[in-house]
C-alpha cells in the first residue's frame, strides 16, 4: 500500500518509480537510469535488498550532479539511519517525514 501511494505521487509529478526487490533488480534498475541526466533514488532502508555499502558504490556511479537521493526508515531503527548518513545516502529521515516531503520530491 505504501508503494502505492508513492507511485502515485511519483506520476503525478511526471516520474516513475521502480521497485528493485533483489540485488539483481536494483543492478538492473541503477544500469537503466545510468543514461538518465536527473532523477530521484528512494532507498528504503527496512525493505533494501542490499547493503548499504552496495548502494552507495551503484548510486554513485549516477551521472550528473541533478540526482537526489533520499533513504527513509521507520523510527524505531535508528541504527539503519546512522549508517545511512555514514555512507552518504542523501537524506535520510524518518517514513513519517518521508511521507511529508514526497510530493516535493519529484520536481
């Protein structure tokens, strides 16, 4: 449900989201957005299928400096955050925070 809505959000703006459920989706994901000058990478840390430190070598291969990158958790895993920030996964903040700045996301 909560893809749903950002999905939604997400077209509404004029973009798309995928969803990489496995380490060879999001290879094949960060490979297609490679040609792409701008864009959003939302990485959820509960559900990513990666570590961290996979993440951030695919992402930061991303031309362009027009890339933002927002890493999202729930409250209650806070240790997910402190690595996230360590490694320099854009910004990182609370899902209930997340779920208030979407809609700006995506402009």
């Amino acid at each position: 449900m909560f893809i749903t809505r950002v999905k939604e959000v997400a077209s509404a703006k004029g973009g798309s989201v995928v969803v990489a459920k496995n380490e060879a989706a999001v290879q094949v994901a960060v490979g297609e957005l490679k040609g792409e000058a701008k864009g959003v990478v939302l990485i959820d840390l509960e559900k990513c299928p990666l570590e961290l430190g996979g993440i951030q070598e695919l992402i930061s291969e991303l031309p362009g400096e027009n890339w933002k990158r927002v890493s999202f958790y729930s409250h209650v895993h806070v240790d997910a955050a402190i690595e996230a920030k360590a490694r320099d996964l854009g910004q990182v903040m609370p899902r209930s925070k997340f779920v208030q700045l979407l809609p700006g996301l995506f402009i």
